[in-house]
C-alpha cells in the first residue's frame, strides 16, 4: 500500500495538467508571478550592489560579504516571523497593506533571495575579476570599460546566480505560509497548496502538485540552458545540461 | 551545470566540511546506541487539542502510571491524524470530526471510539459587534454576516483545511440553507473580492487573518483563547455557544490487524486512562490557571444523566448508529463502556 499515494501523484498529475485544470493553473501562474516579481526586486537591487562590492576596494569589504555569504542559510520561517510583524497592521509597515498579497509574499521572497543572488554574483564576477579587469586596462581600457568586460565575462555566473535565486523563491513555503496564509485564489501557491493538501491527509492531490512544482521547475531551467545555446555553440546546451562546458 | 562560478574548495572549507560531517554522525551513531527502555506510543492529535498544552498534562500523569511507555503526540489536522494512523505510524488517535471518524471504522483501520471530552465552537469578530449578530444564534448570526458581506461590510474567513473546525463550519453553512459552492463566489460590496475567504490555514493563523481583516470566523474556544491571552488577536467572542456548536472529542484506537506497531494494548491502556475519573476531573478544571477559563467539559460524567440537554445533543451529533462506538467496531474493549 505504500506506494499508493505516489502512483496516484502521478497519474492525478498528468490528468490536472492534461484536463487544465483552471485552480492549478491559476495557483502555478500565481508561484510563477510571485518568484518572478522577487527575482526582478532582488535583482535591480541585487546586481548593482554585487558589481560594486566586487569591483570596488574598501573597508568592510570582507564582512559585507560575510554577511550576505552567512544570510544565505536564513531559514524561511524565521525570515517570514520577522516580516510579519513588520507587515502586520499593528507593525511598522502595517499601513503599506502588504500583508496576504502577492506583492508582500514577493517582497519577503525577495528579501530571502538577495543574498543568494549576492553571493553568487560577487564571486562569478571575482573568479573573472582580476587578470581580465588588468589586461583590459593595458589594452588601454578606463576603469569603467575594463567593469563592462568584466560583468560580460561573467554572464554565465550571473545567470546561474539570477536562475537559483528563482528557484530558490519559486520553492519556498515559509515566506508565503507566514506573509500569505494560503488564501484561496489571493495567495494561494503551489508550495502552500501541497502543505495544506498534506494536512488535509490528500497525498495523491499533494504529489501531483509537487510532480507539477518540479516539472515547472526543470522546464524552466532547461529553457534557460537552450538560451544560452548562442553562447555556448551548437548543441552546447545539451553539453551545458549534461555538465561538460 | 557550471561549476559554482568561482567557488573554491580550500582548506578552511574542506575542515570545516569535514567537521560538519562528524559531528552529525556522531550524534546520529550515538542517538541510535542509546539503550531504548521505554515503548513509544504515538498519539496523532487534532491541532485544537494540542495548541491547549493540555496533552502535555495527560503525558505527565499517563507516564508516572505506566513508566514501561513513552506518550508522543503528532499535531495535525483531523485528516491528516487519520491518514497517518490509517498508514501505520500512530497508536490511536484524538479528533473532532464525527463523520471523519465514522469513516475511518469502516474501512477497518479504526476501533474502540471513545469520547472523552466536549466544549463548543464559537463565532469570534470585530469588537463592537458592527454587524448586529449579538444576541442572535450561530446560524442567524452566519446568515446576518453573509447578508453584510454582500454589501462590504463584513467578511468572514474559513479554514479551508478540512480540518474538524472547518467540516463543522461547512454543517453550520448547510444549516443556514445556502450553498457554499455559490457564498464563496459572492463579491463583497463593490470591492473585487469576495466576502468568504478561504484560507487553507491552521487555527491560529486563521484567527490572525481574521484580526488583520477584521473578519468573522468559527474557532475552538482553546485556541482562541490561547491567542487571545498572548496578545495575539483583538477578536471578541460575537455568539453564543449552542447546541449547533457542540464540539466533540474522541479517541480512536487503530485496528490491531491493521497496524504493523503491536501497541493494541497500550493504546487501550491510554483511552482507559483518558475515560477514567481522574483524567475527566482533571480536564473538568483544565485552562483555569492559565487562560482564566475552563476549555472542555468532561463527557463520562454526563452519562449519568442521560436525559440532560448535552447528552440528547452529542447522541444527535457524535453518536454513530445510536452509539459511542457501534459494537461492530469494537474489539477486546472490556470495560471501557458501561
């Protein structure tokens, strides 16, 4: 019997996806548009900041990245705890009605994403730093061109950074459990929608949704790889996603 | 996939690394060494029930009788307590869904039901009473607050959970002859949104939506309670408790033949124990210390009057076949019903 529940995942899966069911649809396109309001947040603020902690030189360099270094591990829950009550009407932004929307659960993703997204990007773009930023400039770059040769250089890494940070935020349940309470059709995902599945004691609903979370995740991430074809030659994705570069 | 963009492995990272890794299978080596004496018996456990701190008392007491066991309790929803056990991982289980449980004996998974205690739902709202259900009953109450939602002037948050509280607030909707299929579509004034929220949430986090929205919503009076005491919600109490509200708790054992943990006994043991005079004294005074207010109401004592109001509504609502527990789920139950 214990396989029940994943057989029955599966085949509830394929028939949700096949028949289109409109409340599935509508909770994947909700996870979808909130991950990728926090990825957008977390990276116009995100990169930028990336780009001048790597290229600048200064004091606190080093504990700057410790911390977003150490932040990466911030467990979700404790994260959303303190968000709440910030964006509980009673709290500091309680007048902002951010709390049980999307654009409040977003804005949590985002704040959970950014050291994620920081930590990658500073160290894609060191990795490239140095030698290239020194070669640019006895080419006879300004200190602002040989930056641009360095960010180029560093695309993949960026990319790699910008992809993990979506999943990161695409897959998380804490933010949106404490700052969305899984509201039906208001802030409802697909994260929150299994748990509450789950302890409904609906196990085969509960793995067709997380069947339909990870192929969200993989297509995702294999389009990604196809993007990146230009770059990395003919069937290069291919090699891309089998990992040889 | 690219390598970690730049990430290295130095020194540092690999003794750290390798730190890690022993200090979590020593743990794990010396956990597993540990002499095990005590038999652990598993207890899956509505969250209204556990939320109360009043299981950690019936552990207390259970294990200071019977020092060979172990009490452990899992906290979930009504559905979820009856899945875990119907899949083998609990002893017996503690919920608040009569039907839930009615199902659960019938596909053999379940015997030997007992009710050991009751108290009853309440509607919390708003303080000042903004839409005038007070003095009314709890489905006038529900009917009022609909008629108010429809012009935006109130709201009203569900579960949504399937848990105990929210099969007993889609009767209660049903009593009110409306269809919830049609209420949870219905706009709320001119606002875009709707005037039933569904939340999908556990009790606490229920309430809270509640206190943020300021909503309606049906709550076990313990949970309120607990909130209420640590400041979380401003909610009051909107209607009164009634026979529509009654909220019953029992205990099911899991079906011997059907569960792989041999804990048939010691599962009788505890509901024994839960129905004896005892514990029900206990329960009897149970959340006066703490929350300025008793929780539940001791349900063997009330057998002695079977003419009373409580007993005529709990055989209406939580008896099944005229019974606590229908003889053909029963097994080996010796003296548990009188």
């Amino acid at each position: 019997m214990s396989w029940t529940p994943i057989i029955e995942g599966v085949s509830e899966a394929v028939r949700l996806i096949l028949s289109a069911d409109k409340t599935v649809i509508e909770i994947t396109l909700r996870s979808l548009q909130t991950a990728g309001y926090a990825t957008l947040i977390a990276s116009l603020v995100g990169v930028p900041l990336s780009i001048l902690v790597a290229m600048l030189e200064f004091r606190g360099k080093g504990t700057i990245k410790f911390l977003f270094n150490a932040m990466v591990g911030v467990p979700t829950v404790t994260l959303g705890l303190f968000l709440w009550t910030l964006f509980s009407r009673s709290g500091p932004l309680g007048s902002l009605g951010l709390l049980y929307t999307v654009q409040g659960m977003a804005l949590g993703q985002a704040v959970l994403i950014l050291p994620i997204l920081v930590s990658f990007t500073v160290s894609a773009i060191e990795s490239k730093g140095n030698e290239l930023r020194d070669l640019a400039r006895t080419l006879g770059a300004s200190e602002y061109q040989a930056s641009l040769v360095v960010v180029r250089e560093a695309y993949s890494g960026v990319t790699l950074a910008l992809v993990s940070s979506f999943n990161r935020a695409f897959a998380e349940l804490g933010i949106v459990t404490m700052l969305g309470a899984n509201i039906r059709g208001v802030t409802r995902v697909l994260t929150t929608a299994i748990a509450l599945e789950t302890a409904s004691g609906e196990l085969g609903l509960s793995f067709a949704l997380s069947f339909i979370l990870l192929a969200v995740v993989l297509t995702l991430n294999l389009l990604i790889a196809f993007f990146q074809e230009g770059r990395l030659g003919r069937q290069g994705w291919l090699r891309y996603i089998m990992g040889e570069r | 996939m690219p390598n970690l963009a730049g990430f290295k492995l130095n020194r540092n990272v690999m003794i750290a690394v390798a730190l890690i890794v022993m200090v979590t299978a020593g743990g794990f080596i010396w956990n597993l060494t540990r002499p095990q004496e005590k038999e652990s018996l598993i207890v899956s456990t509505t969250t209204s029930l556990y939320e109360t701190g009043v299981l950690d008392v019936l552990k207390t007491r259970f294990e200071a009788s019977n020092p060979e066991y172990n009490v452990s309790f899992i906290s979930q929803g009504t559905g979820l307590a009856i899945e875990t056990a119907k899949r083998g991982d609990a002893d017996l289980i503690l919920v608040h869904a009569p039907s839930s449980e009615l199902a659960f004996m019938e596909t053999g998974f379940g015997v030997n039901r007992k009710i050991f205690a009751y108290n009853f739902f309440i509607i919390v709202g708003p303080a000042g009473d903004p839409t005038g259900v007070e003095g009314l009953g709890p489905v006038e109450a529900m009917l009022r607050i609909r008629e108010m939602g429809l012009s935006g002037n109130a709201l009203w948050v569900s579960r949504g959970d399937n848990s105990g509280t929210h099969i007993k607030e889609k009767a209660l909707w049903a009593m009110t002859g409306l269809s919830l299929d049609e209420i949870k579509l219905e706009p709320a004034g001119g606002s875009g949104g709707t005037w039933y929220i569904e939340a999908g949430a556990g009790m606490t986090a229920t309430l809270q939506l509640a206190n943020e929205k300021d909503a309606y919503t049906l709550a076990d009076v313990a949970t309120y309670l607990k909130n209420v005491k640590n400041g979380n919600i401003q909610l009051v109490k909107a209607v009164d408790s009634g026979e529509e509200t009654l909220n019953v708790y029992s205990a099911i054992v899991c079906a011997p033949d059907k569960s792989p943990r041999g804990m048939f006994d010691a599962s009788m043991l505890f509901v024994q124990f839960l129905a004896s005079d005892e514990t029900q004294a206990m329960l009897e005074t149970y959340g006066e210390e703490e929350f300025g207010s008793t929780l539940f109401k001791p349900w063997v004592p009330e057998l002695d009057n079977p003419e009373s109001d409580i007993v005529t509504w709990v055989e209406e609502q939580a008896y099944l076949d005229g019974s606590e527990c229908p003889t053909q789920y029963r097994h080996q139950a010796g003296s548990l019903y009188r």
